[in-house]
C-alpha cells in the first residue's frame, strides 16, 4: 500500500543548512503536533519508508523520533511503531521537578534576581546546604580515589556499582525489605526512577493510579508515555480504599503510585491497616504498585517509618528511594528495588537512559552506608529539622486566620495548608511574591481536576527568625484576601 505523506508536507530539510538534519526533522514534527494536525495516537511513518520520502538516512528519521520520545510528544511500541503522545495539558503549568535538585518547585522568572536573594523562600523543600558536612566529603572522596586510583573514574556497570547495591541490600533489611543486590538498580535520581518505570511499563492507553495530590514530576512522566492517569483522593490516614477499589474494579490500571510515608505535599502517612487493605487490592487486582520513599528519615515523632515494601510477600512492589533529596541533591543517586519478573525490562530502560549513574559518587556513598555515616547523618539533621517543625507549626497556629487548616504530619520539611473558600491559591502565591514571600500554589499537585484552595509552605533553608516573618507575612495577605472576599 502506498504510504501518504502529505500531511507532511510542511517539513523542509536542508541539506545545506547549518542546523543537524534531524533537528530539522523534529521542529517540522514538534510543529505538526503543536498545531493538532499529528493527534494523538497517530502512527507516524516507518521509519526507512519516511527516511526515503525525505531524501535523509534512516538514522537521521530515528534521531529525531527518540528526541521527541524523550520530551514526551512520541511514544514507542514495540513491533508498531511511534505514535504522538496524549498532550501534556497542565503539565507545563506545573512546578516540576528541576533535573539539578529534585525540587518541584522552580523560582519566578519574573522576579529579579536580586529579589529572589532577598525573598523568604519557603517554596524550596531542598535541605538547608549548610548542614552538610564537606569535610566528611573531602575526606571519603580522598579515601575512594587513594584506593580506586584511574578506577574510580571508568564506565560503572549499568545496573550499579556492586558493593553499593550490596551496602543498601544490608540498609533496607533494617527497614524489613528483603531484597539483595540482583534486584537493586542505582538510577541518577528519583525522577529518573519513575521515569523508567513508566518507560518499563506503560504504554499508550495504558492507566494508571495516584494520589490526588500527588508528585507533579510523576504526573508528567506517566503522560509522557500516553498513559491515563485516574487519581484517587488522600484522605487523613491514606489513600481513600473505597474509590481505589471501585476504580480498580472498573479500570484494571497497570501501576498504582503512591507516598504511603510523608506524602508528597501533603505529609499524609498512611495507617497500618490502610497498608494492609492496599496489599490486599493490589494482588487481588494483579497490579504494580510504585513506592516512592520520598523523605521518611525525616519523621519526628517516632523512630522510624517502615516502607509499604516490607509488607510486600508476592514481589509486586516497585520500591523508589532517593539519597540525594536528603543528602546532597547534586549527586543525583537514588535506587529502585525492582520486581524479579521485571528486573531485565528496568535494566535495559536504564541502560538507554544515560547508560551507568555515575560511578564516583557511587563509590563514596557505599562508604558513607558501610562506615555508619549516612546514619550519623540522618541522626543529625533528623535533631535539627524537628526543631524547626516544632517551631513551624507552633508559629503557624499562632499568627494564621481562622479557616485556615492543615493536616499534622509526622515530620518532612513543610506542611500543606487548606485555605478557606474565599481565599485562591494562585492569587495569594502571586501577592506573596510580589512582597517578597516564596510559597507553593497547591493546583499543580492534581492530576486531572483543578485545586484552588491548597498551598505548601516550607522551612527546609530558613532560620526560624525568618520562618516566623514568613508566616506572619502569609497571615496578613490571608486577612487582606478574606477582608476583600468576606465569606458568606
């Protein structure tokens, strides 16, 4: 059958042009999406037929085809082809996550730099860089290099630096998990772990479940790779298990993502027998779940969080940790404890991503795991971010309006407000950066509906002089909003 391509028409490749012959390709491509002539689901061209109707190498077509796989407008199938991807709709509105901190929320373009130095920032839940010990650093760093020598500095094995999967095997025992080094993969950060799990396994069409609220970072990935997304709502002790199980009963999704431990915004933990009842759908259903230890070291009012994976007997959990959040978030490490079943899918995923996470960093935090600093570390900033919560929620109950309400986490670097009705979250975000406040509009956080009634505040960088600025400074814009729209 002879092949159309006129809708293709638009695309001009010059061969005399300075800009690469595939880069050319993908802008004709990203246009055609851009302006809805390539809908979604659409199956592009072969790949050899289409390089032949452009006059180009067939590399050049399968360049330009994984770039726009890789910015989430394709989506592959194996044995079928490339397809346009569902659009990202709100994904660009979304404070998501900076590929060099793992923050998920970005400063203000529009705000000058010399203000944004001066600015009370309590939307960064980045730890403060001061409570890291460089010199603890330096001296393992040197301690590697001394023993490695050139070594330390060569390709790493993509699944990971052995002696450290074997350090984090002997560190998650002390959780419950029962896993060894075959089933860890060391990625370079937690996006990139729930980027290849997407990629492992989703496909156009495919849904899948998460929390409302949620991580913006995870929404994107998962629409990068056509999947549907159909949230379930948090209530105070988890997620709501009578929508799960009448959504799972109706969608059968391939994945279910959550944050069982200090929820991502909202600091929810789930309740033990929430986690029970959530194992139980889970293998009723015969479905994934993708666990996402986002900050759980970092709970004050017991001594520690077990994750949902150490009640995990028939090997579905995916189990996502990141070092980095709480450490150095540069470094870029992080580990996913992966299924068997699906262990040689995620290794290749990882291999195409980046091929190995690198291979120094890997070597100094096995150090820091076998020599009983990470511990001490955690130990240490746990003492001192207490401190400071304390002081945050004491300070918030005294200076912020009635109607104004929040769930009490068990620790984590901020708390998730609830403002009253009259009170939006965009506007009051806006007039707080406008005098010098820094906060996090909630919206972004829902998946599919649209929240206007929910910010995150947080006190990872501040002192508490400028924590209490901070929520006073929020208290008066709140009382100035609620004055212009009294609630009725």
């Amino acid at each position: 059958m002879q092949q159309d391509f006129s809708l293709f028409s638009s695309i001009k490749i010059s061969h005399t042009s300075r800009q690469p012959l595939y880069v050319q390709l993908y802008s004709g491509l990203w246009q055609l999406i851009q302006a809805g002539k390539l809908a979604p689901g659409y199956a592009l061209p072969p790949v050899r037929k289409f390089a032949g109707w452009l006059g180009i190498n067939p590399g050049t077509v399968v360049n330009a085809y994984r770039e726009l796989e890789k910015n989430g407008f394709l989506f592959s199938r194996r044995g079928s082809g490339c397809f346009v991807a569902e659009p990202p709709e709100t994904v660009d509105q979304e404070p998501s996550e900076s590929p060099e901190d793992e923050d998920d929320s970005l400063p203000d373009p529009e705000l000058p730099t010399s203000a944004m130095a001066s600015a009370i920032n309590m939307s960064s839940i980045s730890l403060n860089p001061d409570m890291i010990s460089i010199e603890q650093f330096k001296k393992l760093l040197l301690q590697v290099l001394d023993r490695d020598q050139a070594r330390a500095f060569g390709y790493q094995e993509s699944q990971g630096f052995l002696p450290l999967r074997e350090s984090i095997a002997g560190y998650l025992a002390l959780s419950g998990v029962e896993t060894d080094a075959e089933r860890l993969q060391i990625i370079s950060g937690a996006q990139q772990g729930i980027d290849i799990t997407a990629r492992a396994l989703l496909h156009h069409g495919d849904c899948v479940f998460t929390e409302a609220p949620t991580y913006p970072g995870a929404i994107a990935a998962f629409r990068s790779q056509g999947a549907k997304i159909i949230d379930i709502p948090l209530q105070p002790d988890g997620i709501d298990l009578e929508q799960l199980e009448n959504r799972l009963r109706q969608f059968h999704p391939k994945l279910i993502y959550i944050m069982p431990n200090l929820q991502n915004p909202t600091g929810i933990t789930y309740s033990p027998e929430k986690r029970r009842r959530l194992m139980g759908l889970a293998r009723y259903y015969d479905t994934f779940v993708l666990e996402d230890d986002y900050i759980s070291e970092l709970v004050y009012h017991k001594s520690r969080l077990l994750p949902l994976k150490a009640m995990d007997r028939d090997d579905r959990i995916i189990y996502l940790k990141s070092f980095s959040k709480i450490f150095m978030p540069g470094l870029r490490l992080a580990f996913l404890s992966m299924p068997q079943r699906l262990a040689h899918r995620f290794l290749k995923v990882k291999h195409l991503a980046d091929i190995a996470t690198s291979g120094l960093t890997q070597r100094v935090f096995d150090l820091y795991l076998r020599e009983g600093i990470w511990q001490k570390h955690i130990q240490e900033i746990r003492r001192l971010y207490a401190a400071q919560f304390a002081f945050t929620c004491r300070t918030a109950a005294a200076y912020l309006p009635a109607g104004v309400h929040w769930h009490a986490p068990l620790g984590g670097l901020s708390l998730w407000l609830t403002l009253p009705p009259k009170a939006a979250a965009a506007q009051l975000t806006e007039a707080a950066r406008k005098n010098g406040l820094l906060i996090t509009d909630g919206s972004a956080f829902y998946p599919r509906s649209t929240d206007h009634h929910h910010i995150r505040i947080s006190f990872a960088t501040l002192s508490q002089e400028a924590i209490e600025q901070g929520i006073r400074l929020l208290a008066d814009l709140l009382k100035t909003a609620l004055w212009k729209n009294p609630v009725q």
